[in-house]
C-alpha cells in the first residue's frame, strides 16, 4: 500500500534492508518525505531506491539531509596508490571502480572481492551513513552484502558478552580488500583507532556489535591467542547468514546504508569487466559504548 505521498516500503529479503518506491531524486524531497525514509532507515538500516537516474549534485543534495556530508579520507602516503584515482576530485565523492585510463585507476577498490568492513571505521569518527549510486557493472557478480549488527550484537552468547564488556577493538586500515593487517609488523603508519566492541547507535540508540574481518584486528587487554578466537567467533556471528541481505546492482540503483548499524561485503565480480560506482557519506561524530 502507498501512502499519501506516493512512497512505498517493500521489505527485502534477509536480515535487513527494504525496497523504497516512489522517490524520485532528482528533485528535493519534502520535510515529509524525508521523515518517511528516515524512519524506514532507522527501522530496515539498508534501503533501496532503483531505477534513479542522478547526478552527483542530485545525489550530494540527497545525503546531506540526512547530515553534514563526509569528506573522502586521504591515505598516508606510502598506501595512496591503493586508495587513490586519477578522477576523483571532489573531496566528498569517492569512486569505486576498476576502471583504469592510461593505466592508472581512476577509483579504488578496484576487483574482487572484499571482505565485510565498516566504511572508515578505523578513524576516531566513522561515517554514519554510505549511499552508492551504481553507473556502470558487470554482467555477474560484485553483489554488496550488508549484515544487520543490532541482530549479531543480540546473538552474542552471554558468557562472551560478559566478557566483552566495557572493552574495546583496535580497527586498522591498510587499504587491503581481502586480508587481514599483520600485527607482529610495525602498524604506527597505518590509519587505525580503539572503538567499542558494543557501541550505542547515536541516532536510534539501539546496541550494535562494531566488529568487522577485515579491519578489526585486537581486542583490548587479551593475550593475542584469545583475542584471535574471540575475534574470529565475533566475525561468524557478524556474518550469520540469517542477518544477512545481499544486494544485486542494477543501473540506477542508489543505496543507502547506516554504516554504525550494518557491515558490508562484496562478491567477486570478473576483473575483465568493468564496475563504476559513485559514493558519498555523511559524517560521524564519534561512537561509543
Ligand atoms: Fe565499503
């Protein structure tokens, strides 16, 4: 059923996520409009608008209702080549593609796939929320998996929870896709920082397990052989696959995540094909327990 403005919500299937029809953005929403997706935000953490046809102004205007947009975060030095595209030049747009002109990657993140992560969560503020906008993919493949952290934050074992309690986890960043960072090796000029295990949602205050495989990599005050099994026990609830909802891309897509509620993955996709996808944020302003 729609509501009186035209707006429609379709849960997806999985453990999170929901179709929203009836917007179209490349106008401004109204204050009403906007109530409407951000309480379907709050409640389904993943949603869905297809079928969009923006451009990055549409999009930008689009974000920052939802808040101050975030900046793209720069890489130290030795690691920029991983992060860093010939074409991106507005600070509050990052691309993710493949795509390379005259050799040089004009996005990051390149091919393959890539483990579940938190967008910047190895900075002291992570971004609240991610949209995507999809412009050009691959025939199969490079599907974005999002896994509803509030449910694996509940499934944690009362035991482990106890504890977890009050302690926290070092995230790291290495600009990696797909392997975990080598603590045994110096990691002072790698981006990271100490977070919650448990943080408090800021805008629904709603608990939420703040673990991830890729960056998170050490619990505090653990001998490194325990904080290894708690962190890999941690990673299979996050990843359960009954909190999970994997989205397949279509042109036209705009996605929008919370990114202190959700983690997110990507399947691999032919690194013969080529996947452009624009990304912007809006700003966090800490989290915590
Ligand atoms: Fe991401």
């Amino acid at each position: 059923m729609r509501d009186e403005m035209g707006m429609r919500i379709i849960p997806l299937e999985g453990g999170c996520g929901a179709l929203i029809e009836g917007v179209d953005l490349t106008r401004e929403i109204s204050d009403a409009e906007f109530r409407f997706v951000k309480q379907a935000w709050d409640d389904n953490l993943v949603l869905v608008f297809r079928g969009q046809n923006i451009s990055e102004d549409d999009q930008l205007r689009f974000a920052q209702r939802f808040g101050p947009l975030g900046d793209r975060k720069a890489p130290p030095d030795p690691l920029r080549d991983r992060a860093e595209g010939v074409k991106q030049v507005n600070s509050k747009i990052l691309l993710v593609s493949n795509i390379k002109e005259n050799g040089k990657p004009i996005g990051a993140f390149g091919d393959g796939e890539m483990w579940f992560h938190i967008d910047s969560g190895y900075s002291s503020k992570p971004y609240l929320y991610t949209f995507i906008y999809s412009l050009t993919l691959p025939s199969t493949g490079g599907n974005t998996l999002f896994s509803n952290m509030y449910k694996a934050a509940a499934a944690v074992p009362p035991a482990l929870r106890e504890k977890l309690k009050g302690r926290r986890a070092l995230h790291i960043h290495e600009y990696k896709r797909a392997e975990r960072v080598d603590l045994s090796q110096d990691i002072s000029g790698s981006p990271h920082f100490w977070h919650p295990v448990f943080i408090r949602h800021p805008s629904t205050g709603r608990e939420s397990l703040f673990v991830d495989r890729l960056m998170t990599q050490a619990i505090e005050g653990l001998e490194a052989a325990e904080s290894e099994d708690i962190l890999a026990q941690l990673y299979e609830i996050g990843e359960r696959k009954e909190f999970i909802y994997e989205h397949i891309w279509q042109l036209g897509d705009l996605v929008m995540w919370d990114n202190l509620a959700t983690i997110h993955a990507r399947t691999y996709f032919s690194p013969d094909e080529p996947r452009l996808l624009r990304r912007c944020t809006v700003e966090g302003s800490g989290v915590s327990g």
